[in-house]
C-alpha cells in the first residue's frame, strides 16, 4: 500500500462548498487586497488564539521578520533561537542586520531547552524566538521567566502551532508576539503563501499594521519605510473555513497519533514524541527517532510510504549561516536529533489502514 505523506483532498471536498460562494463575491466585488473577508479572518484568528489582534502577512517567514522589526530588532542586537528549527526562524533575524545565536534544544521535546538559556543571554540580547517545533509547545513559563528578568521580548515562532496549548493557554498568547504559517503543508494551509503576526501588545499591532503595508498612514503619506506584505482577501476565505474545522481535523491527528503510538510505542529502536502532561501536541508532524535513520528512508521510499526529514541539517552548519564560524559539535543535541528524525505521514484524515502500513512498514526494516 502507497501512502503519501500528506494528502488534503479530504479536507478540499469539506471545504468546497462553503468557499465556493465566497470566492465568486470577491472575484465579482474586485476586493482582493486587504478586502473585508480579510479583517474578519484576522479577527476570527486573533480570537482562535486567545489574543487582541491579528495582522495577515504574506507568509510565516515575513510575519516572523516583521515581528521583529516591530520590536525594533536592529543592527548590532543579538536573538536567541534553537538551531533545530526551519531555516526562515534564522533569516528573520538576518533581515533585520541583527545576529542570530543558539541555544541548544531538549533531547526529548525537540524544543528550546531553557537550562541552556541563561548562559546564551548578553547585553546585546534583545529577543528569544521560541519553536514550538512539530506542533507542542516549548517551556513557556521558564523561558518567559527568563526573558522577563533581562527585559528580552519573547516571540513564537508558531508556524507549526496552530490551535495548540500550553497549560491551558492558547498558543499564540504566550509570549510578546507570535507568528503562524499558512504554508499549504502546515495543519492551517492556504491554497498558497500567506501567514499571520498576533499580539495582545497594541504597539506591536500598530507598528506590524504599517510595516506589512509600505509604511503607510494615509492612502500615500509613509510614516516609516514598510513593505509590501500581506494576506490576499482570497487567502483569509479559504482559511476561514478551515479555521472553523481545525480543531475538529486536530483531534483526527491526535488520534492518527495514538494509532501510531500504540503500534509502535514499544517497537525497539524507535522512539516516538514525547507529550508532556501540561501542554497539547497538534501533531503538525508526526516524528520519530532512529538509530539507523537513513537506511530506513531508503527502504520506506522504495516502499512508497511518503517520509521526510525536518530538518536534515541544524541551522548553524548551514552553508548560508558559516559567517557564524560554528562547526559541529557546538549544539550536539540538534545534531543528534538532526540525524535520527524521521517525520512519518500524518494528515487529519490519514485512515487506520494507512497508518498500519506506515507502521509495519517500518517494522519490518528495523
Ligand atoms: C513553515 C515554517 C516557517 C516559515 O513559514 P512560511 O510560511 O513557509 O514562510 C517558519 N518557521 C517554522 C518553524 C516553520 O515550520
């Protein structure tokens, strides 16, 4: 049995009806920039989230960088991330000239490991962006306890977040601001690029309001020089809808996710994600550990069951980022973790059977 390693189509089919009609009025009413179905959806977004307000950009990677420049993030300052993450947590940092520096993760939730934070923290230090990496949440209160005690703002990077909580929290609402990806793949997708920067902070709001639209005040009076990014009004229709349902397609993963833990949670030589007892995990991916990572991905290519790797190689030994002068062995647990991850397929409406080829699949090469 073939098994992709996403598949939508289900999702598609329960969507298309109620987007159907919505789209036609924007195509016919011409509103596709900043149209009001846009506002709604930030609006519906920022309530989903537990937090004041929303602002719709063109992608996870442009709210991340525009969080950072409504924070001020400049030449000359430092921002603390894990360098197990996807490459764009790094660029946003490069784009604002500041200076991205790590700090190592935890062997067992893949995220931020708040012990090695303290040490990370200089004068130069003006941000931590927080990875909720695969979809749980990273030890807010620690870190957050942290970041307070040196007056460093706290953003989450939620791109692979959407809908998941920390006790009891939402995240989204944890730290100073946060960002979410509407990348086709994540649980909340676009039918293209599109992302979104919440906030409680009114000042942070404002300033991502006219960063996100060329600096602008009036009509063609520019306060301060902006960019042209934003959500497109046909984006925030389709995204509603799925809004809507996501908490409802999030129990499906979970579910997906104790099938997987039932059938190979006691399989030797694998080590499935480990859920701490006060958050939630969404199950954006759906990741395993391996001893013997790479041969197993060759056989479950061959098999046809669709796997990938995030991420194969930690940021700091990205070529983009040997400016740095790191080398390997400075973060060993992301390496580790770098070489033994293999995410597995999961999508809402992944069937048993599916998830049983997945597994026996894997049993039988191990
Ligand atoms: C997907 C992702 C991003 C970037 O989002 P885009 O919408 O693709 O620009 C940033 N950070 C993480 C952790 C992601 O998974």
């Amino acid at each position: 049995m073939e098994v992709p390693f996403v598949d939508f189509s289900k999702q598609y089919q329960e969507i298309k009806n109620e987007i159907e009609p919505g789209l036609k009025k924007i195509f016919e009413a011409g509103n596709f920039i900043l149209g009001k179905e846009e506002k709604d959806f930030e609006n519906e977004f920022a309530s989903f989230c537990e937090s004041k307000y929303a602002v719709g950009v063109n992608s996870g990677t442009d709210a991340l960088y525009l969080a950072l420049a409504s924070l001020g993030i400049k030449e000359g300052d430092e921002v603390i991330l894990p360098p197990f993450t996807f490459i764009a947590t790094a660029l946003c940092v490069s784009y604002c000239r500041a200076k991205p520096v790590f700090v190592d993760i935890e062997p067992d939730t893949y995220n931020l490991d708040p012990k090695k934070l303290r040490q990370a923290i200089t004068p130069k230090t003006k941000a931590i962006i927080v990875v909720h990496i695969y979809g749980q949440s990273a030890q807010m209160d620690e870190i957050i306890k942290i970041a307070k005690e040196h007056h460093i703002k706290v953003i989450e990077d939620a791109a692979q977040a959407h809908g998941a909580r920390y006790k009891g929290k939402k995240i989204g609402s944890l730290g100073d601001v946060a960002c979410f990806s509407f990348y086709p793949t994540k649980s909340l997708g676009a039918f293209g690029d599109g992302g979104m920067i919440v906030t409680s902070n009114e000042q942070i709001y404002k300033n991502s309001l006219m960063l996100r639209d060329y600096g602008r005040e009036g009509r063609y009076e520019h306060k301060i020089k902006g960019h042209n990014s934003r959500l497109d009004t046909v984006q925030a229709v389709i995204l509603s809808a799925k809004l809507r349902r996501l908490d409802s397609w999030n129990l499906l993963r979970a579910k997906a996710a104790d099938v997987y833990r039932r059938q190979l949670g006691q399989v030797k030589g694998v080590v499935i994600p480990a859920v701490k007892s006060d958050r939630t995990h969404i199950y954006q991916t759906y990741a395993v550990r391996l001893k013997n990572r790479d041969k197993v991905l060759d056989v479950m290519k061959e098999k046809k069951i669709g796997v990938l790797i995030h991420y194969p190689i930690p940021v700091h030994l990205q070529e983009a980022y040997q400016e740095l002068g790191h080398k390997k062995g400075d973060f060993p647990v992301s390496e580790e973790i770098s070489a033994e991850i293999l995410s597995l397929p999961m999508f809402p409406h992944i069937t048993e059977e599916q998830l049983t080829a997945v597994s026996d699949a894997l049993k039988a090469v191990l």
